[in-house]
C-alpha cells in the first residue's frame, strides 16, 4: 500500500505592494488633466 503524507500548507503570495500602482494612478491623474483643459480650451473658445 501507499504513504499517505500529510498535506502541506501552501505559502502565501506577497500582496503587491502600492509601488504597483504609482504609474496606473500617475496615467489616469494625466488623462484626468488633459480632458479638463481640452473642455476648458473649447469653453474659451466659444
């Protein structure tokens, strides 16, 4: 007959850590930017 081995806790993953999503947010805060001058530009246009 086979050994039975006990089963293993398996070790857990590192949660990221917040450096990840400094270019996510920098990205998005840039977009952000943009739109608002391209609607402030067309409102002094008109």
């Amino acid at each position: 007959m086979g050994k039975f081995k006990p089963a293993k806790a398996k070790k857990k993953a590192k949660p990221r850590s917040a450096l990840s999503a400094i270019p996510c947010l920098i990205l998005l805060v840039s977009g952000m930017a943009l739109l608002s001058l391209l609607f402030y530009s067309i409102l002094q246009s008109g």
